[in-house]
C-alpha cells in the first residue's frame, strides 16, 4: 500500500489570509471614516443648537423685558421644546457613537463636555421661561454616572417613560457626572445641591436621591401639572389600584 | 472588559473570514478539476467482490429499505456479500432482516447476531467475516443509489493507493424544517468535503457507505469499539498512518436525519463528543508538519470550530439574552406600561451614521461569502437551492450554528466535568 507524499498549501494559506487581513482593514478604515463623519455630525448639530439657544435667550429677553406679558409665551415654549428634543436626540447619539468607538475619545469627550454645559444652559432657560410664561412644566436635572452607576439606567429607563407620556410638559436635563473633573460648572451644581450619590433627581429644587421609582416620580411629576391628559389617566390608575388594595 | 470582549469578537470575524475566504480560493483554484471530474463518470474495468456491512441497532422500520437499496445496486450480484450485524436489538431487525434473506435466496446476505456492543464491535465482528476485498459500512437507516458502488469501484481502480472512499452524503426526503436545515448544512459540506478530498484533509468516514480496502482496515486493527464516532476515528488512524481517503463526489448515498430539535442535539451531542476525544487522542499530529496541511491546517481548523462556537454562544448571550433581560427589567420597572413606547413604534428615523460600519461591513462580507458557498455547494452536488422553498435558509443562516455552537459548549464543558458518555 503506497503512503502519500503530504503536502503544504502555503501559498493559498498565505493568499487567503492576505485578503482577510485586506478586507479586515477596509472594515477598521471604514469604521474610522464613520467615526470622524459622526463627530463632524455632532459638531455642526452642537453649532446650530447654539444658535438655537441664542434665539431662545432673544425671545425670553424680548418677553420679559421688551413686551412684558406672556401673550407670545407659545413661540418660545415652542422654540424651547424643539430645541430641547434636538438636545435630548444628539445627546443620545453622542453617548452611542462614543460607547462605539475608540478613536477620537479626546473629541467625544470636548463635545459631550459641550453638550452637558448646554444642558445646564438650556435648563436654566427653561426655569427662566417657565417663571415668565407660568407654564404647566416640570423641569428635571438628571445627575448619573455613565462609569460608576450600576442602578442609574433603571433611573433613565423610568424617565423615558414620563418623557414619552407626557412630551412637552417635562423635560429632563441629564447631567453625566463623569464630566466634573473637566466641568466645573457640575462640580458647582453638585455643591450647590449637596449631591453625593447617584442617581440623583432635581425636581422644582427638591432633591430625590436612589432611583426614583416609576410611582414616586409619577406622584411628583402630575402634582405639578394640572392640564395633561396623560396625568389625569395617571391619577385616575392611581386611584383604581388605591381601590382594588382596600378592597 | 470591553476591549477584551472587543478584542475577541474582532478574531472570531478574522478567523471566520479567514476559512471562508481559504475555501473560496481553493474552490477556484481546483474548479477546473471539478468540472471534469462531474463528467468523467466510467464503469470498472473489472469488479472486485465487496462486502457490505449493514450493522443494525432497533432499527425494524429502516433496515428492509437499507439492504433492499444494496441489493439493487448495479454491481455483479455474485460479487456482492451482505452482512447485517444485529448489534442487540430488542425490536424486531433480526426478523425482518430474515425475512429479505428468505426473500432472495439467490443473494449472498448472512445475518450476525452479537449482544449490545456497538456499533463499531460489530463492524469488527463483520470484518471476520468478510471475504470481500472492499469493505463497505452501510448505517441502517441510509439507502445507497444504484450506481454508487460503481463508481467508488472505478475511483478505487484508477487511483489503487487510496485507502478509502467516502461517498456524497444527502439527506433523504426531507420533510420538517428541521430536516431542511440539515439538507442545506449536508449539501455545504460535500463542497467542504471535495475541497478537503483534494488538499488530503478528510477526517471523517461516514457510516452511510464508506468504502475501505479490506487490508488496510485489517493492518490497522479494525474500528475503535471506545470511540464515539468510530468513522471519525478510523479516518484520523489513516492519516496518522498516511494512508489516502477521497471523496467520490457522484457516488450518492441518501441517509434519514432527525426530524426533531431533540433528536438533533442528540445526534450532534454524540457528534461533537467524538470529535474532541480524537482531537485529543491525535494531539500530537495538530501542527504537526509531517502531516502537511492536515497537520497545519485541517486540525488547527478543527479545535478553531470549538474555539469559534465559544466565541459564537458568548456573541448571542452579549448580543441577544443580555438585552432581552434588560427590556424585561426595564417594562418591570414601568410596571409594563408598553403604551408610551407604541407611538414611536413605526416612526422610522433611519441615521446612515448609526450604522457601526467596520462590523457590519466585515459581517455582511461573511454573509455574502456563505450565500456564494451556497450557491456553489448545490452546484456541486446537483441540488436545487428552492426545492424545498426557500424559507428555511433564513434560520440555516442566522440561527443553525448558533445553535449546533451550543452543542458543542455543552459538550466541552461535559467532558471537562467528565460526564461520561455512550454510543
């Protein structure tokens, strides 16, 4: 019986893994272009925004100083929400893209630093309008720790919902911690607040400390607006269940 | 954490985009063989006697079907010797098996009755027997077409140094979803197996009509009866030995598959097993050079298939059951309050940048790759890719591996707690 001679197909072993390699780099080049359109995106969306706020000043400054009355308020709560929705939407995408990537943290972390300080910016204008208006409105500044929060998502979670229930009658700042060691201006919120854990809620300048539960939260965000339907539906479910418990 | 996880995932991508690639180039490298080959199909310049062995364990429902298909082979019946081994059966095989004795007298068919031992004590027990110069296995439940024999004959003739022929194995009558899937898994790897056949790299005899030289089996000592998969083992023997295994690509054998997720598991559980105590026992021809690209390519591929199907179980908990907890935890903690999220649930706000290009890219490089291996896998064994609909593709795609990655978890993990195992 003849024993074959073995063979080596080194040269197909070498081509074959010489285009996975190529294709493999083409895969990282085109995750690099990607990234750097994605912080172009972020840049140009973060510059409109600050247009965006510019406008907001001008109309709550025209309103409170020039025309003295809230008759226009509905231009600026407008303006305001879109603004704020554009915020909120870019935000999101800035924490997906940077959890994505691993190039260009530097950049990530300038613009997520930007995005924070509009955050507070855009909240501090929101109270202002809020005063000027005498809007049915609830503020919530969010405080989470993207690195150091095992418990913060579930905050986040319960937040969206109201969000999505009651859509312009709340609206959530979320301030990422993380950022104070480059941000002193959420260093100063935290001082001013004595916030030392996480998550943390300010709502109408009370603090909630831990995650708010879907209830809790529930029961402060429809105490202080009258007119949603969405709030007359919660009261009335809170009611229901109140009942079926005593029996 | 992260990078690791990122880290790995990225190999896994490499390594499966490695082997899909390798195999496209040798197909294109070997195409024209492949072409001629599929025409050259020529009777035996003579007829040497075989002996077919059918050993049978409970199996009163195929085994009639199984010999009936042997003795309609186009073979000079004078040079065909049936042996059916009951292994034990405690149905009636043994009766049935008398009953197609009693029906052709004419035919040279012997019963062996031997207690439960296995499958591979009775293929040893029917090469006592055995006056053939070739020496077939035939599982029970396949059923062998009539011009197989022929060819393998013919392949033996031209080229005398091989030591053994495998046959282009398919699924019989396909009829649950289940079935399909294997139809198409059966269907790629008889490329994989010819492409193999060529670089000398087949691991594997399978039960379903293999055909070996008589002499050799016996030089080697017979089937492993310790082994799980006794075919499996038997190929590793001849390589170690170098012996020469092929592939006759137009010699058709049709075997029954199981038709339920159960009866897979077991089968591919059993399947799997096998391949890691040969793995283990042939360590030392893993890149081996001796050995050439079975040593250096075809091993290390086949502890890389474990590797892998770690790397795919850990890829679909992160991917699939981590996230699903997640929004369970997540409708729990809005006391499952779905009405919110209903309004945004056909709103469609599609951002080209949202698409993690580098994988999705590399992912559907590697889709693509399997649908070519596909398409020229039913080429190859004159299958139509719809003839069973096209339906089941989709889960043999996206789910069949994922699935048989588990098995093969499951069956690492048992052998590392050492849960003993039985044919």
């Amino acid at each position: 019986m003849v024993r074959i001679k073995r063979k080596l197909s080194s040269d197909k072993i070498i081509v074959a893994a010489v285009i996975s390699v190529l294709i493999f780099i083409l895969g990282i080049s085109l995750g690099v272009i990607l990234t750097n359109e994605r912080v172009n995106w972020l840049d140009e969306v973060n510059k409109e925004q600050e247009v965006a706020y510019q406008s907001v000043q001008l109309q709550a400054y025209f309103l409170s100083s020039i025309l003295n009355n809230n008759a226009s308020c509905s231009v600026l709560h407008a303006t305001l929400e879109d603004t704020i929705a554009d915020l909120d939407y870019s935000l999101d995408k800035l924490v997906e893209y940077d959890k994505d990537s691993r190039i260009k943290k530097d950049e990530f972390d300038l613009l997520k630093r930007r995005y924070t300080l509009d955050n507070i910016k855009y909240w501090l204008m929101a109270k202002q309008a809020k005063d000027i208006c005498e809007k049915d409105l609830v503020l919530v500044l969010y405080f989470y720790s993207g690195e150091n929060c095992s418990i913060c998502p579930d905050q986040g979670v319960i937040l969206t919902y109201f969000k999505k229930k009651l859509n312009d009658k709340l609206l959530v700042f979320p301030i990422d911690v993380d950022m104070a060691d480059d941000e002193p201006m959420i260093k100063l919120i935290q001082k001013a607040y004595k916030i030392y854990q996480y998550p943390t809620l300010i709502i109408d300048g009370i603090k909630y400390e831990g995650v708010t539960q879907k209830n809790d939260l529930g029961n402060i965000i429809c105490s202080d607006i009258e007119s949603d339907s969405a709030c007359t539906d919660y009261w009335m479910d809170v009611m229901s269940e109140a009942e079926n418990e005593t029996g | 954490m992260l990078l690791i996880t990122e880290i790995i995932l990225r190999g896994m991508y490499l390594t499966s985009l490695f082997f899909i690639v390798f195999w496209l180039l040798l197909y294109l490298s070997y195409r024209s063989n492949i072409k001629k080959q599929n025409k050259k199909v020529r009777n035996p310049s003579s007829y040497p006697k075989v002996t077919v062995v059918i050993p049978a364990y409970n199996e009163e429902t195929s085994i009639v079907g199984s010999v009936e298909s042997v003795l309609e082979l186009n073979y000079p019946k004078d040079n065909v010797e049936i042996i059916i081994v009951d292994d034990g059966s405690s149905d009636n095989t043994s009766k049935r098996a008398n009953d197609v004795i009693k029906r052709n007298p004419n035919r040279n068919i012997q019963l062996i009755k031997q207690k439960n031992k296995g499958k591979a004590h009775a293929l040893n027990n029917a090469m006592k027997a055995s006056k053939g110069e070739l020496f077939v296995c035939l599982d029970a439940d396949s059923y062998v077409d009539k011009d197989t024999l022929r060819k393998m004959v013919h392949m033996y003739q031209t080229e005398p140094d091989l030591a053994a022929i495998v046959p282009a194995m398919k699924v019989r009558n396909p009829r649950t979803l289940i079935q399909k899937i294997q139809r198409a898994e059966y269907i790629n790897s008889l490329l994989l197996i010819r492409l193999m056949s060529y670089m000398n790299c087949l691991y594997v005899t399978p039960g379903p009509f293999s055909l070996y030289k008589l002499d050799v089996l016996k030089k080697l000592g017979g089937f492993d009866e310790t082994n799980l998969t006794e075919d499996q083992e038997i190929a590793y023997r001849m390589q170690e030995s170098h012996y020469r295994i092929k592939h006759c690509p137009s010699a058709f054998v049709y075997t029954n598959s199981p038709d339920t997720i159960k009866g897979l598991y077991h089968q591919r559980n059993r399947w799997f097993s096998g391949s890691v105590q040969n793995i283990i026992k042939y360590r030392r021809l893993i890149f081996n050079r001796e050995y050439g690209d079975f040593g250096l390519f075809q091993l290390p591929l086949n502890v890389s298939a474990f590797l892998l199907a770690f790397g795919i179980v850990a890829f679909f908990i992160n991917f699939s059951i981590v996230p699903f907890f997640k929004e369970l935890k997540n409708l729990y903690l809005v006391g499952f309050d779905i009405t919110p999220y209903l309004k945004d649930f056909f709103k469609f706000n599609m951002n080209i940048l949202d698409f993690n290009i580098s994988f999705q890219f590399i992912i559907a490089i590697i889709f693509l790759a399997a649908i070519i291996v596909i398409l020229i896998a039913h080429r190859n064994s004159e299958a139509a890719v719809f003839k069973y609909g096209w339906i089941y593709i989709i889960p043999y795609l996206i789910f069949y591996y994922i699935f048989l990655s588990f098995i093969a978890v499951i069956v690492v993990v048992e052998m590392l707690i050492g849960r003993r195992k039985e044919w």
